[in-house]
C-alpha cells in the first residue's frame, strides 16, 4: 500500500529544469517515492508535488515512459519519467 507521507529523510526532487507533469522517483533500498512537477495557482511557475510513496517490502512494478535514471546518491537515486504507472505484487 501507499503511504500516507514520505519517510522523514524523504526530500523533493533537486531538478526543476523539467517540463510540467513530469514524474520523478526516488528510489531506496527501503521506500519508492513519486513526485510530480505540476503548474498550479498557487505555484505558475510549477512545483514538486508528492504523488505516493510505496514500501519497497510490497514489490512494487513501475511502468515508465521516456525514462532518464540519474547517477546513485548516497541515499538512492532518481529516475525522471513523463508517465508513470504502479502495480504492486499480489499474491
């Protein structure tokens, strides 16, 4: 299942160089986060917006579209994808 809010140490994507509705994952050994850069009134100019953040102990299967993987950080590294599609594994 989907969390309701990133973990603690979870922080926003760093790019913003990027086209509107495109998602970013951040993927770590314990958790996958989703973002998604999206132009609202409050933010025209567009802003990181949290999509969901799934357990890595449920197996969840991304399905991305024009995928770029940046290099690993220390706590993971980020794919950047302009769709996105989860599907966790049942049983």
């Amino acid at each position: 299942m989907a969390a309701e809010s990133p973990p603690s140490e979870s922080v926003s994507p760093p790019r913003t160089d990027i086209q509107h509705e495109t998602f970013a994952i951040h993927v770590t050994d314990e958790y996958v986060t989703v973002w998604q850069y999206l132009i609202t009134m409050a933010a025209p100019d567009g802003e990181w917006q949290l999509v969901e953040t799934l357990d890595q102990d449920n197996a969840p299967r991304l399905s991305l579209d024009y995928a770029t993987v940046h290099a690993p950080e220390d706590d993971g590294y980020w794919i950047y994808s302009k769709s996105y599609d989860c599907a966790m594994d049942c049983e």
